[in-house]
C-alpha cells in the first residue's frame, strides 16, 4: 500500500513593518504567515507545489488570505515570500540518487 497526498506546512512568520491593519487602522501589529504546500508519498516530501500566505493583525484579529489581501499588503508579501527549502525535495534527490545507483549496477 502506497500512502500519498499532499500537505502544507507553516514555512515562515513574519512581523510587517509598513503595513496598517485595515480592520483596527493600528500600525505594525500585522504578521504575515506563509505556507508550502507539497507532494508526498510516505510522508516523504517529493515536489512543493503552491506558496500561500495570510495576514493577521495581532490588535484586533482581523486576518485575510494571499486571495483577499488588501493592494497595500500585496507589495510586502510578495518582497517577503521565501523560495521552496531543499527539505521540500528530499523525496526526488533520493529517488534520482537509487536511479542512479541500478543504472551504474546493470552497466
């Protein structure tokens, strides 16, 4: 029995510096959290696939996806969005890595 899916996971949290809340109109209280979604079989990480974030404003509670982010939080989200970690491929480096290995023991 094969076990695959996908999964997202919390990659990085970050306080925002230029941000006003939309909903309390407070400064710098807004963190934006990312997250990585990606492919696994054996809970073994294979490809990540999509990046997300939310917004969500420590005063008041007011929060909003990486789809109904407000124009004025678009910018530093976008600046701040970290890359996929190797840990995310980790699954295909050992799979290239066997495939490698047969090759070299049949030649």
């Amino acid at each position: 029995m094969i076990v695959y899916g996908t999964r997202t996971v919390k990659t990085k949290k970050e306080q925002t510096n230029n941000i006003t809340c939309t909903g309390c109109g407070k400064n710098n209280t807004t963190q934006i959290q990312y997250y990585q979604k990606y492919y696994h079989i054996w809970f073994i990480p294979m490809i990540p696939l999509s990046r997300s974030g939310v917004t969500v404003c420590s005063s008041c509670g007011y929060s909003s996806d990486d789809h109904t982010m407000p124009t004025s939080y678009i910018e530093e989200y976008k600046t701040k969005l970290p890359s996929p970690k190797i840990w995310f491929f980790t699954g295909l480096i050992i799979s290239i890595i066997i495939t490698i290995i047969v090759y070299w023991k049949k030649h």
